[in-house]
C-alpha cells in the first residue's frame, strides 16, 4: 500500500473508538482528513452523536461541511478522546508535532483532553526524534531576534516560507523550523524553549500521547504508553 492507503486506513480505524456522546479533538492534518470522512459517515448514517474541537480552521471547516457539530475549546469543559497525527513518534512515545503549522492549538487541545490517540503510517516511527525538523510558533515581533539566539546555539533555524512569504498559523505567528539531526535530551530541550521569549510554543509532545494507531504493509498495529490499555 501507498502513503495515502495507509492513512486511510488508520483513520477509518481510529474513527471506531469515537463513542456516542463524547467531545472529540479533532487534529490536523492529511491523516486526520480520512478520520474526519469516517465520522461525517458515522454521524449520517448512524446518527452518531458526538460534538467535536478542532486544532486548526480547516479541519474545523472540513468537520462542519460533514455535519458534524464543532464547538470552541472554551466552551467544552474537557475533551474525552483526541485524535491527531504525527511527525516523529519514538520508541518512549513522544512525538514531534507541527508539520502543518497547527501544534500550538493541537498541543492545547491535546492537554485538555482525557485521552490522546495518534494516527500515523509506519515511516513515522522512529528510534530517535530529530529527523524532522522541530518547529516553534513565534510572535512576529522580534521574530529576527529569536532566530538569532536560536542560530546562536547551533539549532540551524529557518523561517517556514510559502511562496516566499512566512508561513503563519491560525494564530498569525510565524513558524520557525530547527534542523536538529537529533535530539538527544528532548525534556532539557523543550523547557529551555519554552522559556525563550517570544516563543509561543513548540513541537515537542512529551508524555501526552496514550494510544498510536500505525498503518503498515502487514496491516495495522496498536500500540499503548506503558499503563494504558488500547480502549475497546
């Protein structure tokens, strides 16, 4: 099976496990479009009653053309299930997250819920974080000299371009990529970003993931954080 097989298929099955009457988080993302189609058929075809977060716009829109009921995470008290993808997802569960520009509201979403499921093909999977570059949402102003501190330190920055604009986010912030190779304290590493100022947040998705759900060409494979049980 091709790329796009196996997020189909991990999104179809991950849609198995959203229950009737739950908040749902919906992530970003290619894969999470297949999981979003799966519950838009749900929703009509089984009257499946479920009211859903988004941690991006598009996904937000995508889930209401669908009819399913989106509401802001501020008025939900707690979200009961998230399912999102992934960039990087190592051997002790964490993950990078951010490709789509979206892991600020993701990680927001993410840490308001009860349980947190990734979806993602079998290239995701990894020994070591820090193949993919690590991206930081950053405030716009003073933006250049948040990039040169983080020169500085040797994490190869680069501002995230479209067009040959700066990428922004729903939040309209920009996006900075670290070009790590790997990271080999990610815990030293996430604090020592998240007091920098002028960074909003960053990709690193430490000890939050319970379930990943991985398309493989021998079919799908279930994983759990050490305590957890995969939910029936």
């Amino acid at each position: 099976m091709d790329q796009n097989a196996l997020k189909k298929l991990v999104g179809e099955e991950s849609a198995k496990y959203v229950k009737n009457n739950m908040v749902v988080g919906l992530g970003s993302g290619t894969t999470v479009q297949f999981l979003v189609d799966a519950l838009g058929n749900r929703v009509k075809n089984e009257k499946l009653n479920i009211t859903c977060v988004s941690t991006s716009n598009f996904t937000a829109d995508h889930a209401s053309n669908l009819g399913i009921i989106v509401k802001s995470i501020d008025d939900v008290m707690q979200v009961d299930l998230t399912i999102d993808g992934a960039d990087e997802i190592d051997s002790n569960f964490n993950g990078i997250k951010g490709g789509g520009a979206a892991h600020l509201w993701e990680k927001i979403v993410a840490t308001n819920s009860k349980k947190n499921m990734w979806i993602v093909d079998e290239s995701k999977m990894v020994n070591q974080l820090g193949t993919f570059p690590l991206p930081l949402e950053v405030i716009p102003f003073g933006s250049s000299h948040v990039y040169d501190k983080l020169d500085a330190k040797g994490y190869h920055p680069e501002f995230r371009t479209k067009d040959g604009n700066r990428v922004l986010t729903d939040s309209k912030n920009e996006i900075i990529d670290l070009h790590l190779g790997k990271i080999n304290h990610p815990f030293q590493l996430a604090d020592e970003l998240i007091k920098m100022v002028g960074v909003v947040e960053h990709g690193l998705f430490l000890n939050i993931v319970n379930y990943v759900i991985v398309g493989t060409q021998h079919g799908i494979e279930k994983l759990t954080r050490p305590g957890d049980q995969f939910p029936k």
